[in-house]
C-alpha cells in the first residue's frame, strides 16, 4: 500500500512512501496518475480541489487551495495556504467515545513518603539562579559515588534563570524550579543558590511550601567558605535518605505520562501520534493520567479536543487556554499561524491546521478531565491538558513540572534532547529508527507497514511499564537532560 485515506471525507491522500511522476496508484477505490513526484509523508489530490476551497485531511480543513489543483497533483505550500485567523468561535459539542478494555497492570517503581508514586530515585540540584551553574555541573562531576544501591541518578537542570527578571519572568520560573523539587522521582533534592540573585531563598521557600528536611537540603553558596565541601555534605546527607527506597509493585493507574512531538512529519499523525493516542486511552482506561501540551499546535484542531471536554466548565477553560495563547502571538506582533518549520514542511506538513490536527491525535479519545496552568501539577485522573508552547524544550520542562513521570515524544526527523524525566522516542517511521538507533526507543513506523492501530497501542503500553520498572531510555544512557524555562519579559 502506497497511499492512505485518514478519512473518508478527506481530498487528498499521504504516500507511504516515495512515488514517481507517471505511476499508477490507488486507495479506497480511486485510481490515480501520480501528475508529480509525491515524496514518503506528502499529500496528493484525490480529485480535482478547485481555488479557494478547502484541502481537507483528518476528516478536518487544513488549508485552502492556491489555485486549481487536479486530482494525482502533489498537494503542498505551493497550492495550499492556511485558512486560520487569530479569531474564531467554539461551541460546546460534547463528544463520548468507548474505553477500550484493559485488564489491570502493574510497574515496579517506588511509593514516596507523600504516597505519589515515582519510576526513578535520583538526587537532584536545582538551581535556584544562573550564576551557579558551573557549581552545580562540578558538584555532579565530582559526587558520582553516591549512585549505588537503588539510588538511579545525580542530575542538575541548569538554566540562565532567577535574577534580573520581573513580573510574570520572576513567578513562572519560582513555580517551575519548585515543582521540579517536588517531583517524585526526585527521591533527594539538593536546591542550590549564589545568595544575592532576585530570587531569594526565602521566596523560594515560601513557592516550594512544605517540605521534608531529610529530602530536601539548601545550600547558598555565598555562606561558606568552601561550597564544594558544604555541598557534598549535603549530598551525602540526601543519599543516605533516598537509599531507603526500594522499588515496589505499583498499580499503573499510579503513573502520569506526558505526551510531545517534535520534528514532525507527514507520517506523525497517521503512525506514531496516533499510536500514543492509543496508548492515552488504555492508561486513562486503567486510572492513570496522561498530558497534552504544545497550545500552539492545537490552532486548527481545537475542536476536535473541544467535544471531548467532560463538562462546560472543563470547555470553558480550554477555550479560554488556547485564546491566551493567541492573545500572546497578537500582544507581540505575530500571527498565529507561522508554522510549521522548515523540516515539517519538508516532511510533508503544509500548513498549522495540518500539522495540529497530527498533533492532537496524541490525545487519543477519552475524556478531558482537566486545563492546567503553566507548570501547574496534575491533581486528576485521565486526560489533562497543560498551556504552554510548542518549544520541546520548554513544553518537556512544563510537562515535567506538571508532574509527568515519563514523556512520549513522536519524531519523524529525529532529536537528540531529553527531559529531567525519562524520554520515550517514537519514530513515525522505520527508516528514522534503523538509521537514529542510539535515539529512537521505539517504532511506530510499523503502522506504515500494516501494524493495527491498537497492536501498536498495546505494544507502547507494555513498553512504558518497562520504562517505568526500571529500563532506561537512549536519552538517558546520553545523560541527555535539560530543562527551559517560559519566558516572555524584559531581563534587567
């Protein structure tokens, strides 16, 4: 098979793979002459698209035809443009949809004192400001010793944060840097500060709220003469703190999972988006939680994330979440619609709507129980969405201090970055697999090849238990963790 119809409304098709100029194909009972040559991920007409009327794939309008576009044409930038604008109206439709049927499941991993339930024991510094930074990395360097036992990690997440920042800057970088230390699978935290920077350790204190002294240490380097030796001190201190926790048989309605893509392409949202739906909708089905971020790329799909909000309140606030972040491209100038990049577009993705309406399948079909504020914990069982941006940096980081314990990330062009939490890589494709193996921890690609949707949600169902029981992923063997933080201000 060398074409797909996502939907039978859709007018145009997605090559499975490459097809030349001149060759013979068909799908769902229409034959074609290719009229150009249609690379793997890209779209061709399945009839005659007239100028000014809608492409529509996904069974939704992601784009208006340029010009006159005959049926066997590649279907792309150069014949589409977006139809979105900065304004539109939603209404309240409310959609339900059945929960699939999945026996109970189980991980191995480890019940903090709080009773949240965590997949690694690792000893984090958090810098609370910049300046610190080469301190922190050295105080990693050089306590290395201290990973033994059932202690998994000694991390730090460096930013250039926490001074010269006002207003909203100064907030959302409090609240972030306190959720990651109160992380569960933090099982020590070691907060890190200079003395002098705007984020004091009084206010940090006062953001983190209450906490367990045996779990968390804090150290302003400023105090002491050596902050080297202080520093070790206190990481010691947390290891003989966190060495008590042992891994455990957890019920898998414990786990909070966060969903991201990041160099899509044409095949996102026919393979490896979907496949994460699908494996939304099995943990939801178990009692677990799962997050959708990345607002932007819900511009052009919303509605199909509207329908399914369990109530009007639930629908009030994803309207008002996605028309914020509007608000924020108009206050500086820019329209809503400037993306894709240039590698979606490479891949096969022309416009926003076309490249939302991949990314929201990541949402599976369940219910939305919940519309979270930056940084914002995950209090409900089931389906959350979370505001925040497209950047995988930054929305990785976010859904971490939503309190993800893990994160699936789809690609069809590959990325080497991690998240404080383990990394999931899903290919949308084998080829990406075969050739990014030291990044890729599973292919979605066999969807492509004739994999049913719900084999492979079954598969990264079972795949996640591993993660979460103990095996690592590709961006963990890297040591690849990194966190950013939102910002939107003026730095003084």
């Amino acid at each position: 098979m060398k074409l797909i119809q996502i939907h039978p409304d859709d007018n145009v098709a997605v090559a499975l793979s490459d097809i030349k100029k001149g060759e013979e194909v068909s799908v769902a009972g229409v034959s074609l002459t290719a009229a150009d040559d249609v690379v793997r991920g890209h779209k061709i007409a399945l009839r005659e698209i007239g100028e000014g009327q809608p492409v529509v794939k996904y069974g939704n309008p992601i784009g208006i035809a340029r010009e006159d576009i005959a049926a066997g044409r590649w279907v792309h930038v150069h014949n589409v443009k977006t139809g979105l604008s900065e304004t539109a109206e939603y209404e309240y439709r409310h959609m339900v949809y059945p929960k699939p049927d999945v026996k109970p499941r189980t991980f191995m991993g480890y019940r903090r004192e709080d009773g949240r339930a965590a997949i690694r024991n690792e000893l984090w510094i958090v810098p609370t400001v910049g300046c610190v930074n080469s301190i922190a990395n050295t105080l990693v360097r050089n306590n290395q010793h201290l990973v033994t036992g059932s202690i998994d990690g000694l991390h730090t997440f460096v930013h250039p944060y926490g001074c010269s920042q006002m207003g909203t800057d100064h907030e959302q970088t409090r609240k972030l840097l306190a959720a990651l230390v109160r992380h569960p699978n933090a099982g020590g935290v070691l907060v890190l500060s200079l003395g002098c920077e705007n984020l004091t350790q009084d206010q940090f204190k006062a953001e983190l709220g209450e906490w367990d002294d045996r779990r968390v240490k804090f150290l302003v380097c400023q105090d002491f003469e050596d902050e080297y030796e202080e520093g070790a001190k206190l990481l010691s201190e947390l290891a003989v703190y966190a060495g008590g926790f042992k891994r455990e048989e957890i019920p898998a309605s414990e786990l909070v999972v966060g969903m991201k893509c990041g160099g899509s392409d044409g095949l996102s949202g026919i393979t490896a988006n979907p496949t994460v739906g699908r494996f939304s909708d099995r943990l939801v089905a178990l009692g677990g939680s799962t997050v959708l971020t990345e607002v932007p790329e819900m511009f052009g799909a919303e509605n199909i994330l509207f329908s399914r909000c369990e109530n009007d309140a639930v629908f009030g606030k994803a309207v008002s979440m996605v028309n914020n972040f509007k608000d924020y491209f108009v206050s500086h100038g820019q329209v809503v619609y400037e993306n894709p990049s240039p590698g979606n577009k490479a891949g096969g993705i022309t416009t926003l709507e076309d490249k939302s309406c991949g990314c929201v399948q990541k949402g599976g079909s369940a219910q939305i129980v919940d519309v979270l504020e930056y940084a914002e914990p995950v209090t409900k069982k089931g389906l959350n969405l979370l505001s925040g941006p497209g950047n995988d940096l930054v929305s990785a980081t976010d859904l971490t201090a939503a309190g993800a314990n893990l994160i699936l990330f789809t690609t069809g062009r590959g990325t080497p970055f991690g998240a404080p939490v383990p990394t999931v890589k899903i290919s949308t494709n084998t080829a990406l697999y075969e050739k990014k193996k030291n990044w890729i921890d599973f292919n979605a690609g066999t969807v492509a090849e004739g994999e049913p949707l719900d084999d492979a949600g079954d598969r990264l169902l079972d795949f996640v238990l591993e993660i979460a029981s103990g095996k690592r992923t590709h961006s963990e063997d890297r040591d690849a963790r990194e966190i950013a933080i939102f910002k939107d201000g003026v730095t003084l």
